[in-house]
C-alpha cells in the first residue's frame, strides 16, 4: 500500500532535492494540502517533519532537500536509520567527496555541502 508521504515523493520523481513538481507546486504546499502536521526539530538539525494523517512522514531541510522520515526522531530514511537516533556522521557521495578533494579548504567545502545539500550523502553512526 503506498503511503501520503510516497504519493507525494511520486509527484517529485523520487528525488530528494526536488522541491517543486513539473507544474510548480512545492512539496510544503502539497504537505499542507494533505493535512500533515508540521513540527520543528532543534536548531542543530534545521529540518522540518512533516507527518501526514496516515502516519507516514516527511523530514524537510528548508531550501536543501528531503527524505521520507519517521515519527520518533529527525533521521532520514535514505540515510540510514540510526536505531539510537544518537547522532552520527555525514558521508559524502563520490561526487561530493571528489569536490572536497579538490578544495583549496577541503574542510569548509565538506561542512558547506553536508548543511547546504545532504542529499550528496548520508549520515551513518
């Protein structure tokens, strides 16, 4: 059975840096209209959870991306779920890695992309 969450991620093509469909209708509109219930999580993470009437969730960073979520914590599903929800690490894909290396600052380009764009990676305990 395909949840909310699903239905509207089908509307993005499943990808998470898409923020708005083919007709210009962004995702937090769409969440909206679906009746989800919106919630903040701490400053440190700077996302937004988004939990539909049917219990599925979307976890939003403002402007960066998006990731199907879950109820009880801020972690992202395409990122694996750290069953301590403890924290962790971001790992840059290959893509991103490649760019860090390339940086004449490797540490402030690598900090730059995991708060800009999380979704080129992943974060794992």
């Amino acid at each position: 059975m395909t949840t909310t969450a699903q239905e509207i991620t089908a509307r993005l093509h499943d990808d998470g840096s898409r923020l708005a469909t083919d007709d210009g209708r962004h995702i937090e509109d769409m969440l909206a209209d679906a009746g989800a219930d919106r919630e903040t999580s701490p400053a440190e993470y700077d996302l937004i959870r988004y939990t539909l009437p049917d219990g599925s969730v979307l976890t939003v960073r403002a402007g960066a991306g998006w990731d199907l979520g879950y109820a009880g914590c801020w972690c992202w599903q395409g990122a694996g779920h750290d069953e301590e929800c403890a924290g962790g690490r971001w790992h840059p894909s290959a893509a991103a890695a490649a760019e860090i290396g390339a940086s004449e600052d490797p540490a402030a380009t690598a900090i730059a992309i995991c708060e800009t764009a999380p979704m080129r990676g992943g974060w794992r305990s």
